[in-house]
C-alpha cells in the first residue's frame, strides 16, 4: 500500500542492489522490472493515489501482477530467469539514490512462496479495509464489504446446485442469545459472486416487564404480564423480609392474569 506526494515520480519500491521496482517509475504506477520487463505499465499514469500493487513469480519464471485489484499481467515470462529477486529493497529511490520519487509506504508484504488466489484476495481485503481503499474494491471482491479479520465463518453449508428463484437453507446447533453473521456465495462459469452480509440474533433470555401487582386485598392480589412476551411457562418466586418462600410453577397466558396461589411452606432463609 503506497502513493506518490508529487514533485518527483520515478522509483518508489525498489532494490537496492538489482535494477528492480514495483509500480512506480516514468511517471506511472503500474510498472514492473525484474531484471527484465514483466509489465512495461502506461495504463495508469503517476498521482497522489494511494494504490495497492500485488507481484508473484513462480518457480517457472512466470510473473504476474495486480494493480489496485486489477490484474495487469498474466504468466509473463519478461523477468530475468535467474536474478528476478530484488536482493534488498529500497524505499523512495534506486540503490545509487538514483531514479527517487517523493512519496509515502503505509505497508509492504513479503512472503515467500506464491499465495493461492483465496489468500491473495484476503490480504488485499485486509490492507484494502486498513488503509481506506474500499471504494476501489471491485463488487466481485470476497471482502467488498467486509475485512476477511472479521469474517472468519463458523460454519459453512453447501446448498448444492440451485436453478435461479428463491431457495432456502436451515442452520442447527446454533447458540443461544447469540447474533450471527451470515452470506450467499454463488458460482458459475463466470466466476463467483457473494452477497452482503446480514445478521440474525437467536432468542435467548426472555426480557420480563410487569406493571407490578393490582387489585391487592388483605389476602390476595392480581399479576399481569406484557402482552410482548410468548406463552411461557413462569415461576413466581416470593420474597418476604428475613424469608424465602419456595416458587410455585403456574402456567400463564397473554394478556392473562393470575390471581395470587395460596401461601405455599415457608421455608428458613
């Protein structure tokens, strides 16, 4: 993730001992030379942008490159077959100070064999979601609208292959109380495609809300209970000063009211 700040735009991600650069030079950003053209670049021309640039090379010599989520080069073979690493790299200008740009590197990844796509495509969510690049994120993208840091899924369920229309799919074992998050990925000879992401809460706890006690006489009194509520069986536990009283289970409907039991057994606190 880098940009040109202008003035100067040459080498930005360089070597310092290999004539070697990532994105910028010429006054563009989308070049690539490995010892060797792999993309000579042209498409995008030097700005304050911030861009991301994504390189592989493999063991066959094949070299391909992203920019900004783009893919500009496909299995090209323009890089030196034996010298394509950039030894050690150089920020802001080539190794003999020459060639510099004037610019900013928010953050450089390295690794050390080629990423399969799926984990290429979560580092650019990552650094995309990081840095502020979400608008430049094609609709396509896994992680258009979400980081792949927050979506790491706790289950997945193949719905096997569906004709077009509306089709459903059931989730068990779910956790109660608990607000899960949820999307469609769909695939066909054009790609795959995945939806936004929607949330759901399981029931959990039920919320009580009582108006409190009426009608209260020397030997009995009414309770009431919301009419928000599903039917449930209740407890009623009554609490006296210094004593418990064991709860009675009763069954109570909506909108109903229970007229108060008979005392039940005291018991000792």
């Amino acid at each position: 993730m880098s940009r040109l700040t202008g003035g100067q735009n040459a080498r930005l991600i360089a070597s310092k001992d290999n004539n070697w650069l990532i994105g910028y030079w010429g006054g563009r950003v989308d070049t690539f030379f490995f010892n060797g053209w792999l993309n000579r670049g042209g498409t995008y021309n030097a700005d304050t942008n911030w861009h991301l640039h994504a390189v592989t090379m493999n063991n066959s010599d094949q070299g391909n490159t992203w920019v900004d989520f783009v893919q500009t080069t496909t299995n090209g073979n323009g890089a030196d077959d034996t010298s394509y690493e950039p030894s050690k790299i150089s920020f802001g200008a080539n190794g003999n100070l020459s060639e510099a740009s004037k610019g900013e590197i928010a953050e450089l990844l390295v690794f050390d064999s080629v990423l399969p796509t799926s984990d290429r495509q979560k580092i650019e969510g990552y650094l995309a979601h990081k840095w502020g690049l979400t608008n430049s994120i094609p609709d396509v993208h896994p992680y258009k609208t979400s980081s792949p840091d927050s979506q790491v899924p706790a289950t997945a369920v193949s719905l096997g292959q569906k004709p077009l229309g509306t089709f459903t799919g059931a989730l068990n074992s779910l956790q109660a109380g608990t607000t899960y998050k949820y999307r469609f990925a769909a695939t066909n000879p054009g790609g795959t495609a995945v939806s936004a992401v929607k949330t759901f809460t399981t029931l959990g706890l039920p919320k009580i809300e009582i108006p409190g006690a009426t009608g209260i006489t020397k030997t009995s009194a009414t309770l009431s209970m919301p009419s928000s509520l599903l039917p449930m069986e209740m407890i009623l536990m009554l609490l006296f000063t210094g004593e418990i009283i064991t709860g009675v289970i009763m069954e109570t409907t909506i909108n109903g009211t229970t007229p108060l039991p008979p005392p039940p057994t005291r018991e000792s606190a």
